[in-house]
C-alpha cells in the first residue's frame, strides 16, 4: 500500500513488481526496538540504477529516508561498507550542507542479513547517463555542469582533515600503496589474462609516487553522485560515501576522469559512457584539471606527476571493476544480463591506463 505521492519522479524507481522483496516487517521491529517508526503507509521502492549498494526510498519517523545495503553475493574488500559510511557522514555532515544526516546504522546482519544504513532524503534531480537533464541539455548546461562537480570536489578537498574531527577516517599514511597492492591482487586473484592489464600493473609498480597530500576523499566521485537543484542546477547533495576514506585528492580527481570518456577514445568505451562528457559545451579531460587546479592551488610539479599517476591507477582500477562486473554475468548470466556488456571494454580501458601512463591523455 502505497498512501504518499513519491518526492521523486516515476522513472528513478523502479516498478514494485521489479523491487528486490526485502523483509520489512523485521526492519519494522528493528527500528521500534530502538524508538524508531517504519510507515506502514508507504511499500518501500527500490531506486533504479546503479551496479553497487541497493537503494530504497523509505518512510521513518513521518519524514522520506533512504535505506541502503550492500548488493547479495560475494563483496569485494572494502566495498559496499554501510559502516565506513554511517562514519562518513556523521563526520561530514555537520560541517557540509551537501552531505546527507545518517539516521540509523545497523551493524547486526540480523533484519537484513547484512548491514544498513538509513540516511536523510535529500530532494532534487540526480544526474544520470549521458543526458543527465534530457533534452534541455544545452552546450551551455553541459559545461556548467563540467564545471559543478569539479566545484564540489574541490570544496571536498579543502577540508582540513584535523578540524572537522576526520582523523579516524582512515591511516594517514600509505595510500596510494595500499590501493596499488589491493586492485593488483584482485586483478591477479581472478586470473587475469589481459596483457594490457599486466603491462599496466607491472608500470604502476615500477613507478610507484605516493602521495604528498591527505584529505577527506570520496573514493568514487562521479556526476551521477550528486544531487542539484532541478531549476538552479545549485548542488543539494553529494551521495554514496560507503567507500570514502583519507587519502590522495588527485585519484579523486582521477577516479571522475576515468568514467569522463572523450571523442577519441575506443568507441566501445562511448557505449557504456556514464556521463554526458560527450555533449556538445562539456568540458575535455584537461579543461576539467584546469578547473581542479585553479579551485585548489595543487599546481606544483609534484602535484603533476602525482595526477599523471593516479590517473593511470584510477585506470587500472576501473579495468578491474568491469572485470568483476563481467564475472558476476558469467556466474550468473540470467540474473546479471546487464553486466555482459562490461566484457567487451575491458582491455580498451587498461590501453587507456597505457596511454595516461605516457602522459598523453591529459
């Protein structure tokens, strides 16, 4: 039953009969144990989208709420972290207006057989594919959009991780290491084949720069992680915080650039491009480093050769990521259709790692 008119339009739901059936009435009594209310009036949706947590629009306590898990099956190390995130936004929110309040964390599995996070409703138009505004997106729109969420990364950036009470965020030393090490032993662990993806990995450690900075970082920043104002276009949120941590400002930087496809890059990468970087008036990839280094001051020779290299690395990350995409389709191909696609763009993303370890695609 479904007694509200959703706060958000039709198609970022998903139908109810396509919701993932989750077992309500043991989060209904999970939350009043603990003074909270899950309104029967509302059937919970799932919100279409995305290839990681699952995501549903809720009502507790009278107000809308977003309840996330992490996705079934097998969770790769550090990802899909409910915990880490309920951390993250307890620490960002006071001190940001862009980051949604966690309302309630549940580290017991019980309800759900996993953890779950709760956290405010944030209104407004989430930005998604290549035509984030439809068919307004007008050369002027898309470059302000470029531009916005370099802004927002930058504001990120520029917090100073001792005043906002971030130290237990993460280590402060070594991440750039540990990042290299991890996405190496996945690449390694699923058998990987691909000679672009090895060469890659053989150069990230034979040219290993850690890096000179430590900031708050989102660890997967992206256009289709915030929210706007649908007439404004000002930012009112910026979304999915279970993979934050301390560390390098310039792989989050990089990690934008990685999903930013651009006109002469493979044309089986414009088939899955995420963004709408190939629109008329969008910013190129060295545009957007322009706008990055002129909002933060990171212009010293060190800082280039520091983005240079995490880019490569964001690179060889995201090869992984599609790998694992793929191989969730071939374990289970009827469930996980539209993850086949990823099998085909593989080895052009890590000859794109290749070519930004040659400084030669910013």
């Amino acid at each position: 039953m479904n007694g509200f008119k959703a706060p958000v339009a039709r198609e970022l739901l998903r139908p109810t009969e396509e919701t993932v059936v989750l077992p309500w009435e043991r989060l209904r009594t999970a939350l009043t144990a603990h003074g909270h209310e899950l309104d029967s009036a509302w059937e919970p949706r799932q919100f279409a989208g995305g290839y990681g947590n699952l995501n549903f629009l809720i009502r507790m306590d009278g107000d809308w709420a977003v309840l996330r898990r992490p996705p079934f099956g097998e969770i790769p190390k550090g990802a899909n972290d409910m915990g880490r995130e309920n951390r993250v936004l307890r620490v960002l929110a006071p001190v940001w207006k862009l980051v949604p309040a966690a309302l309630f964390f549940c580290e017991n599995p019980e309800p759900f057989d996993a953890p779950f996070l709760i956290s405010e409703f944030r209104r407004g138009l989430p930005l998604h594919g290549s035509k984030p505004l439809g068919d307004e997106l007008s050369p002027q729109r898309a470059e302000l959009l470029s531009r916005i969420q370099i802004d927002v990364l930058a504001q990120l950036h520029r917090f100073e991780v001792g005043k906002i009470g971030a130290e237990k965020l993460g280590r402060p030393d070594g991440f750039g290491a540990r990042t290299l090490s991890g996405w190496k032993n996945r690449f390694e662990q699923m058998g990987a084949t691909s000679k672009p993806g090895m060469a890659l990995f053989e150069w990230l450690e034979r040219e290993f720069v850690e890096s000179s900075r430590l900031c708050v970082i989102h660890n997967d920043f992206k256009l289709d992680n915030l929210v706007l104002d649908p007439t404004t276009l000002e930012p009112r949120a910026v979304l999915d915080w279970d993979m934050a941590t301390l560390g390098a400002p310039f792989f989050d930087l990089a990690t934008l650039l990685s999903y930013w496809i651009g006109p002469e890059d493979p044309i089986s990468l414009h088939h899955i491009n995420h963004t709408h970087s190939l629109a008329k008036g969008a910013l190129d990839r060295r545009e957007l480093v322009e706008c990055y280094v002129n909002a933060t001051g990171f212009a010293s020779p060190q800082d280039e050769r520091q983005l240079h290299y995490f880019l490569t690395l964001a690179l060889a990350k995201l090869g992984v990521v599609y790998m694992q995409l793929f191989r969730r389709y071939q374990d289970k191909p009827e469930e996980n259709v539209r993850y086949e696609k990823f099998g085909a763009v593989v080895d052009d993303v890590f000859e794109l790692g290749i070519k930004a370890a040659g400084r030669r695609l910013v």
